[in-house]
C-alpha cells in the first residue's frame, strides 16, 4: 500500500490492516497488537526518514499460518532504525522498543535508496465453538 509521506497515512494503514484481520478471523488482540506495530513503524519512519523515491512511503502486510508480517518502506536515514532505551522523563524515543516487545522479531533490510523494516506478529485466528475460523483464502494479499 503506496502511502502519502504524511502523518495522516497512519491511520489509514491503521484501518486497512484492522479490517483485513477482522475478515480473516484473527483474534481481537494480535489485532490489536498488529495494529500498533504498523503505527509505530510508519510513525518512526515520518519522523526520521526520507520519502521514498515517488515522494510516499510503503506499508505492507501478509499473513499466513498465524503470523503476519508486516512492513514499512521508506527512502533511509542517516540513522540506522534500532530500539531505544530512553529515560523514564523522555518524551519519546519507545517506538521500536514497542515493536521488539510485541514481534516475535523485527529487524531491517536495505536494498539501494530503500530501507524497509520489518516485523513477525504471532497472530492466530479466533476460535469459536471448538473450531478454528478459517479466512475464505489463505492468506491476505500483500498490499502495495
């Protein structure tokens, strides 16, 4: 999902993502976990990024047998992305630290101008009357 490089397109990843886990009969909190990993990653990239090459910014996301991963892309830094410690008094600085607490992994990849970070949720789907919901594919499509 080709983004705008703004603040707003937060939220928008933000719905999307919710709502295609919901139709896939993911369970209401990996939802809720997937959901704030993609804000965090989008966030840090607005905040400390470049556009990539077109001027937007990437997000991406595939689930499958119970995981998803999701991605953002961007066009660098002169920082590599990394979790911080910061101080209890700091303002911020936690954003990543968030993603490494709720990914089962994350890490970074670069290819040329883009850097895209990554990160794997644990994210089963919803179990009712002793059986598993199955989505009717078997895996979302990755967006973008």
């Amino acid at each position: 999902m080709l983004l705008p490089y703004a603040p707003t397109s937060v939220a928008v990843a933000r719905q999307r993502l919710s709502a295609d886990l919901e139709a896939c009969g993911v369970f209401a909190t990996a939802i809720e976990d997937a959901v704030l990993v993609v804000s965090e990653l989008l966030s840090n990239a607005l905040r400390h990024a470049h556009p990539l090459p077109s001027g937007q910014i990437m997000a991406t996301w595939e689930w499958a047998e119970d995981h998803l991963e999701v991605t953002v892309s961007d066009g660098g830094a002169a920082t590599e992305p990394r979790a911080g410690r910061p101080a209890l008094s700091s303002l911020g600085g936690r954003g990543l630290g968030i993603v490494e607490f709720l990914a089962e992994r994350w890490g970074v990849r670069h290819d040329e101008d883009v850097t895209t970070v990554w990160a794997v949720i644990h994210a089963p789907v919803a179990v009712l009357n002793s059986q598993v919901r199955t989505p009717e594919i078997g895996a979302l499509r990755e967006c973008g």
